[in-house]
C-alpha cells in the first residue's frame, strides 16, 4: 500500500545530515502512522451512547484512548485498533463482491492490499445502499466490529488488559529440523520475545516468524562507526557459539559493530598432497 515506504520517507525528510544512529532509528520505527485514522473512527464509534449501553466497550475506548501511537508490546490499543480495522475489511470486502459470492461462495478480496482504499471510502461516506444486509445501519456495523474485538480479548476468561500487543507478536524462529525432530527446539529454535512492530505498514518489520533479516547503515571511510544487525547468528551450526549470538541485539535493536573484532578463529584450507 506504500504506508511503510511514505512513513520511511517522512522519516528521512525530517533529517538534515543522517549519521548512523538517525538510520537505525527509523529501521526501528514503530509508530502506527497508518492506523490512526482507524483508530479515530472506533473512538468516534464508542461514544457515550454505545459506552452506555455495555461498559465493556467503555474499558475498550480507554484502552485505545491510551494506545501510545506505536505498535509497543504492552499495548492493548494498538492491538484492538488493528483488529477493528481488519474485521471490517474483511467484513466490507465481502460486501462489495457480494455478486460474486452468489457465484462462487469462497470469492474473496480481503487479502489484497488495494481493498483499503474502497474499505475506507465505505466506512467514511456510509452510503446506505452498500451496508452490510445484516445490520440496520452504519453505526450498528461499526459497533459489532467493535464488539468483536472485545469478545475475542475476553474470550476464555482473560482480561482486555492482557490483550497486549506483545501478547499476540511473539516470534517462533524455529529451526528446519524441529519440525521433524520436536525434541530438538530448546537447542535450536531461537527464544520465544514478544517485539514491537507490525507486519508492513511500519518501519519496523516484525511478525511471529518473519522480520528484518538485517539491518544495516555503513558510509566508505567510517566503517567503524556502522551497524549491522541480523537475527540468529553468524553460524549455521547448531554447536557453534556463533549459531545465536547476534539474536539479542536484533531483538533489541541494539546497534552491533559493522566491522569484525579479533579473530576468535581460523579455518585453514590445505589442498591434499
């Protein structure tokens, strides 16, 4: 949709002589631009009326109140902003194609990026003759979406303060062979964290099981003051103290030297005699 790429553009425009730090700092760029206008609308969608009628969405419009504008781990507003959106793409999606599904029942549009425009012209102007069948109107629309997020927060007995961000964007960098050998995860697979970021609307990539495979700022003649990060290591090999030992730092998004420090060891290749 090109939310990542202006939010990366904004970022270097704010920028007058860029040094390695102000790089790494937009890599690691988590504010959650694009959802803004997502999360005025469920705002604006629990007003008091809604809020009166069940509490439980007055504990929901707090949370989102007090979302932080970042995609941080101990966020619940983010989480539900984020829910809220996707409920009604998919939702909305379906209702414009819904000649289509007369023909073919699995015809479907949500996944493609291009849907959030129309997505959002709907929920914006609320043309009554494009509502979803289902409901009386926008507002009831809205409101069960909104609903929806509460529910899936609380299903089970939890808490929508446990529904955290970090709750749901915990990485699994599994090694191949755990898949076949279970056993083997608690030596090769990398720790479970909870980390900021979101999945491509932001800077900062970050998914349960994919994200940046490096990130990196380094100028000709200042070697020593670039950056490299990656996750796992720089070892394939499982025994080697080098297999997970750049993992932290990526995580974290700690800056880890461009350049090699002393050699720890050596590798001869002698051709046979």
């Amino acid at each position: 949709m090109g939310a990542r790429a202006q939010q990366i553009r904004d970022d270097l425009r704010k920028l007058d002589k860029a040094n390695e730090a102000d790089m790494l700092k937009i890599q690691l760029d988590d504010r959650a631009v694009f959802l803004e206008r997502w999360r005025k609308l469920l705002l604006d969608t629990l007003d008091s009326e809604a809020v009166a009628a069940d509490p439980r969405r007055g504990e929901l419009r707090a949370a989102v109140e007090s979302w932080g504008g970042r995609a941080s781990i101990d966020s619940v507003g983010f989480r539900a902003v984020r829910e809220f959106r996707l409920a009604l793409v998919n939702q909305l999606s379906d209702v414009l194609v819904a000649p289509c599904k007369k023909v073919q029942p699995k015809f479907s549009i949500a996944g493609l990026d291009r849907t959030e425009g129309p997505v959002w012209k709907l929920v914006s102007k609320q043309p009554a003759h494009l509502i979803d069948p289902r409901f009386k109107s926008w507002k009831e629309l809205l409101l069960s979406a909104a609903d929806g997020v509460v529910r899936n927060s609380t299903k089970g007995g939890t808490r929508l303060a446990d529904y955290t961000w970090g709750n749901y964007n915990t990485t699994r960098i599994a090694h191949p062979l755990t898949i076949a050998v279970p056993s083997l995860a608690r030596w090769l697979n990398m720790p479970a964290q909870e980390l900021p970021g979101d999945w491509d609307n932001m800077p900062r990539i970050q998914t349960p099981d994919k994200g940046a495979s490096e990130r990196m700022a380094v100028s000709p003649g200042h070697e020593s003051d670039g950056y490299l990060h990656m996750p796992c290591g720089q070892s394939g090999h499982p025994l080697s103290p080098h297999f997970g030992d750049q993992h932290a730092a990526w995580a974290e998004g700690k800056p880890t030297p461009f350049m090699p420090g002393p050699a720890e060891h050596t590798l001869v290749l002698k051709p046979a005699a």
